[in-house]
C-alpha cells in the first residue's frame, strides 16, 4: 500500500497533536493530586510537592 504525501503529513500532524495533548494531561497537577487520593503509587509526579521519584 502506497500511502501519499499529503495522508503523510496529516497522520504527522496527528500524531503530534495527540502528543501535546498527552502531555498536558499527565502534566496537570490536578491528575497528579486525584492519583495520590485514589492511593495510586505510580502515577505522574505532582511537582508542586518536590516529590523525588
């Protein structure tokens, strides 16, 4: 399957996109706090505590 230059760019682009979004979220302090009260230990780490991993 041949795949064209421009279906190239666009799933690129998406990719990208997709990305930025991951890593806004895993980014949010807020998932990093509902993570802890949920009493998960391996989530994202919230810096606004200084926590080390």
């Amino acid at each position: 399957m041949r795949v064209s230059t421009a279906d190239a760019i666009a799933q690129h682009r998406a990719l990208k996109e997709g990305a930025a979004v991951f890593q806004r979220v895993f980014n949010d302090p807020a998932l990093a706090e509902a993570i802890a009260a949920a009493g998960i230990a391996d989530g994202p780490v919230n810096r606004a505590t200084g926590r080390a991993a």
